[in-house]
C-alpha cells in the first residue's frame, strides 16, 4: 500500500512538472514568434480599437432597445382574467413582441399544443401552449397531461429549443416537478404578473433561459413556419 501511494505521488509529481514545462515552453515560442513577426504589434492595436468600437454600439443598441421595451405592452391581472382564451393567446403573443419575439399566434384545431410560435433574436424557436381560467388561482390547475403533450410535439414537430406553458391560474405539485426534469417551462399567476404587468422580460422571468445575444436589430435569419393565424380576435387593451 505504501508502494502504490508513493508511485501515486511521483506520477503527480512528474505530471505537475511537465505541465509547468509545457506552460513555460508555450510562452518561449510565442515570445520567439513574435519577435520574427514584429509587424503584428502595429496591427494589435487598431484590432483592439475596432473590437472596442463595436462592442460600445452594441451596448447603445441594447441600451436604447431595453428602454423602448419597457414603454410597451402592459397587462394587469384582472384584464387577463377577464379575457376570452382567444384574446389570452392574443396578449401573450404580442407581450413576446415586446420583448422582442417574432411571435405569431397559431393557436386552433390540429395546433399540436403550440397557441403561440416564436423566434428570439438568437433564432431560437419558442413553443407556448396556453391554459386560461376564467377564476384565475381559484381556477382548474393545470396537470402533467398538459405538459406531455407539449413535449411530445415540441422538438419533433415545431423544432423548437424553449417549450413554455403559460396561465393565468396554477399547476398541480406533479405538473411543476416534471416541468423541472423534462425541461418544459411553466409560467404561473405570480409569474405571469412579473412579465405582463411589471414588464419583466420573458427570459428573467423563467429563471434558467439566458436571454438572446443579440438585440432584436440584429436578428438571425431563420425560416419560421408558416403560422395560422386566426383574424377578428379581439387585442386586449394597453396602458
């Protein structure tokens, strides 16, 4: 036993040093590189200054988009609750337009769980499944079976990367325990209300999807299908 620890200590050891010497022979040839490419320390720093410039335009982009955004649609709860399940798929998707989204709504006959179709900025596909309750937290919650049918179709059918489900009511404990293992996200009443009427953007509120890199402005192209959108519905009113 003492035999193995001290070939255990003598194999880190030797790793420890080779490892130093690679470190040290890296910085000797980068050292050695350099010198006989001299003509790239004049070039350094007009790449730094051009890195630098773009960098300060995407803040401001940002910077001015954040500030549009929060000056958009607003919805407090009891508008909600009021609304017809129509006009609720109506409202989230144009509250995903606020945040950015190229949101359509397909919600219908034969809409394999998806209400609402979007794409962020990133090209990320979005699925949403909506469950309005006319009694809000008091209302029917909603269970597993719900969620299943929106992972069954989200990935296979609507190529999607996000699957959200949104109320204006509650899930079952069961409902919650397997959106956390199977990856689909659930937007409560209490939720709800921080996106919909704090003007919280969709991805703070999910707690777990990292917002799009880039701002609405710069948007990837990605080819959304073809959405069905249903004319005459009501737009819930703003503030």
């Amino acid at each position: 036993m003492e035999k193995l620890e001290a070939l255990k200590f003598a194999a880190a050891v030797a790793g420890a040093v080779a490892g130093g010497a690679a470190f040290i022979g890296f910085f000797v040839w980068l050292g050695a590189w350099l010198n006989d490419h001299w003509g790239i320390y004049a070039v350094l720093p007009q790449v730094g200054l051009m890195l630098l410039v773009v960098w300060g335009h995407t803040c401001e982009q940002r910077r001015r988009w954040e500030e549009q955004r929060v000056q958009g649609l607003r919805l407090a709860l009891a508008e909600i609750d009021g609304l017809h399940h129509q006009e609720f798929e109506v409202a989230v998707r144009d509250l995903m337009r606020r945040d950015g989204f190229m949101a359509e709504r397909v919600g219908g006959a034969g809409d394999d769980a998806c209400d609402v179709h979007a794409v962020d900025a990133d090209g990320r596909i979005w699925v949403v499944q909506c469950k309005h309750r006319r009694d809000g937290w008091d209302g029917k919650p909603t269970g597993v079976d719900a969620l299943q049918q929106l992972k069954g179709t989200a990935g296979p059918v609507h190529r999607a990367r996000v699957a959200v489900i949104i109320t204006n009511g509650r899930f079952t404990v069961p409902a919650v325990e397997w959106g956390v293992r199977y990856g689909v996200h659930l937007i409560d009443r209490g939720r709800l209300e921080r996106w919909a009427t704090d003007r919280q953007p969709l991805w703070t509120v999910l707690e777990g999807v990292r917002p799009a890199r880039r701002v609405p402005g710069q948007r990837r192209r990605r080819q959304s299908r073809p959405a069905r959108v249903l004319h005459g519905v009501g737009r819930p009113s703003m503030r």
